[in-house]
C-alpha cells in the first residue's frame, strides 16, 4: 500500500511540473511515426506474401515504450542529478564506440553497430551524442575555471576524439553532426566568430584532403561524384527514386499501401521514410509533419528565452538543434538536396538506436523545461 502510494506520489508530482505541451507533442510525434511504421512495413509483408507478420511494427513499438520510459525516467530525475549522471553515462558510451571496431558488426562496408543481447544492432553513437552536449555545456558554463579558450580547447578535444572514432567507421554524416553540435554550443556561448569561422574552415579543409586522398573515405567521394552526375552510383539511383515518388505522390498522396518505393530501396522505413509518407499521403502529410516539428522547436526556444542559467540555455540549443539538423539533413537527402548520408528522421523513422537518442534528448528537453519546485 505504501510502495503504491510513493510510486503515485513521484508520478504525480512529475506530471505536476512537467511541460505537458511538449510532452504531449512528443508523444503524438511517436505515434505518428508508429503509424507509418504500420504501413510502411507491416501491412506491406501482410499483404504481399499474405502473412499476419508484424515483426517491424511490434519492434518499434517495443522501442517506443522504451523510448517513453526513458523520457519519464530522465525528466523526474533532479537537474543537478542530470548533470551529475551525463559525464558518467557519456563514459559508458564512449566505451562503447570504442568497442565498435573490435566486436562491431559491418554491414556494407561500414562498421557502425555492435549486437547487444537486449539490444541487437545498437548504434553507439546514437547514446553518444545527446549526453556530448550536456558534457559540453557543462564545461562551457564551468566557473571553476575562467579561461573561455582552455573550455573550448577541452571540449573541441572530446568531440575529436569522437570524430575521429566515427571516421574510422567511417561515417561521415554522423562526424558532421557532431562538429554541428560542438559549433552551436560555442557559438552559443559567446565566441569571437571570426575564431569561429577559422574552426570550421580548418575542419572543412582537413574532411577535404581526407575525402580525396584517403582510401578509407573513397565511397564519400563516389557518392558525393554521384549526387553532381545523376547517371551514375548507386545511391544517387535511391536518392532518384525517392524524389519520383515524392513527385508521384502529388499533394494528397496514392493512398495507403499503394506506394512503391518501399519495394525499391532497402531501408526505405529508415533512411527514406519521408519519400514513403509523401507517395502514400501527399506533401501535405509532410508539411503537417514539418509543421509539428517547428511548433516543437519554437516551444523549446520560448522556454530557452525565459531561462536564466547559462548552462540549461546551452543544453536546450544544444539538443534543439541536434533534432532540428539531422531532421533537415534526412528531409534534404529525400529530394535530392544533400547526397546520401544515412540519416533517421527523429521520432518518425523506424530504428532502435534513432527512438533511444531521441528519448534521451526529449527527456533532457522536459527535465531542464519543467516548472521548478521551489
């Protein structure tokens, strides 16, 4: 009876304090991507080879549960809390990408994942991520120590070394998303921007001599060769396919079950579900989905300019825009804006790796957004 009553008390409390707008936000941008998960995949097998098999569906809906555990266990956990367990937990998971080139498994020609028993075809980084840029913040906004330049030199360092992990992979969409990351939150915080700029043009000239004279990055160049010359590789031909059935589907779609890009390229669920819902359901089902995802980035941002701690103003830009980049990146890549980089749309795309970063940073957003007991 009491153990009853403790566990009402602590889930009444966080529902008390929580941002529910932006919870209820999540959630509905879950079950969105739950839905096209359904009909992307599922009614898909059970329709062509007249099977009741949902494997993917109950998948991701197994993540999603997870997923929302996680948020609820990372947003009623105490601030200072949060910031005390991030170093620890970005240890463990950098433990983990270090082990992705000794027991990691490769899938064409990349080496990215490793298999966990409660967890099959993990993606490191994916846990990596989120908790680099509450490390980050938290050493920018440091006042142990009051040399800005020793922050940045410490915090470029971090993100290095995980760049330099990811390139060795390789995968160089996920290295760009990290020194995005690395470069806002500095922004952020106040540098010189002409040091900015020297940064990234550094970084960009290095990536440069790597893609061209570096064997290991050689299917960077064929791809990046590819996106210019529409007649060759074979990723420019996904990418193709994507805008056609983009075009196909017209603004209000061919109907569910009717599209057929999800027979033409493999991983299209992942990769390219943006292309599927706009064949299946119209532009206007994308916009809808663009549009939630702005409401989403105007809400935290509101909060971000009513915040007064410098810290929780950079974890909030931080994550925002983490979200924000990797959904402009996948939407870019459908039409052909960017070459192919393999990258998830947040909270839509099926993927177990994609629905546990995305939680983990949702759970940061409500924790670091709740109202604060005093």
């Amino acid at each position: 009876m009491e153990l009853n009553k403790s566990i009402y008390n602590v889930y009444y409390e966080w529902w008390k304090n929580i941002d529910k707008f932006l919870f209820l936000l999540i959630i509905l941008l879950f079950i969105i991507g739950l839905f096209f998960s359904l009909v992307s995949t599922s009614l898909l097998v059970s329709d062509k080879l007249n099977t009741n098999d949902y494997t993917f569906f109950f998948k991701h809906l197994s993540f999603v549960f997870l997923g929302i555990f996680i948020i609820f266990i990372l947003s009623s956990i105490h601030e200072e809390k949060l910031f005390k367990i991030s170093p620890i937990v970005f240890s463990f998971s950098l433990i983990f990408l270090l082990l992705v080139p000794i027991i990691g498994v490769e899938v064409n020609s990349a080496k990215r994942w490793i298999d966990l028993y409660f967890l099959p075809r993990f993606q490191p980084i994916e846990l990596v991520k989120p908790f680099l840029i509450v490390l980050i913040s938290i050493i920018l906004s440091s006042e142990k120590y009051t040399n800005i330049y020793l922050k940045y030199l410490v915090s470029f360092l971090i993100t290095l070394i995980i760049a330099l992990l990811l390139a060795a992979q390789p995968d160089i969409g996920q290295t760009l998303l990290v020194f995005f990351s690395w470069s806002v939150l500095i922004f952020i915080s106040g540098i010189n921007i002409f040091f900015l700029l020297g940064s990234c043009l550094t970084l960009f000239t290095v990536l440069y001599f790597s893609i061209r004279f570096v064997p290991k990055f050689e299917y960077i160049k064929n791809r990046i060769l590819s996106f210019f010359n529409s007649e060759t590789g074979t990723h420019n031909a996904q990418s193709e396919k994507a805008i056609d059935s983009i075009t196909s589907g017209g603004y209000f779609g061919k109907g569910i079950g009717e599209g057929t890009l999800k027979n033409r390229v493999p991983e299209a669920h992942t990769d390219y579900i943006i292309s599927v819902i706009s064949e299946e359901f119209g532009v206007i089902a994308i916009i809808l989905i663009l549009f939630l995802f702005l409401i989403f980035i105007y809400s935290v941002f509101k909060k971000v300019y009513l915040e007064n701690k410098e810290r929780v103003k950079l974890i909030l830009v931080g994550c925002v825009s983490l979200i924000l980049v990797q959904a402009m990146i996948h939407i870019g890549v459908n039409i052909r804006l960017f070459p192919t980089t393999g990258m998830t749309l947040p909270f839509i795309s099926y993927g177990g790796s994609s629905i546990i970063s995305v939680s983990i940073l949702s759970g940061i957003i409500l924790n670091l957004t709740k109202r604060k007991v005093r």
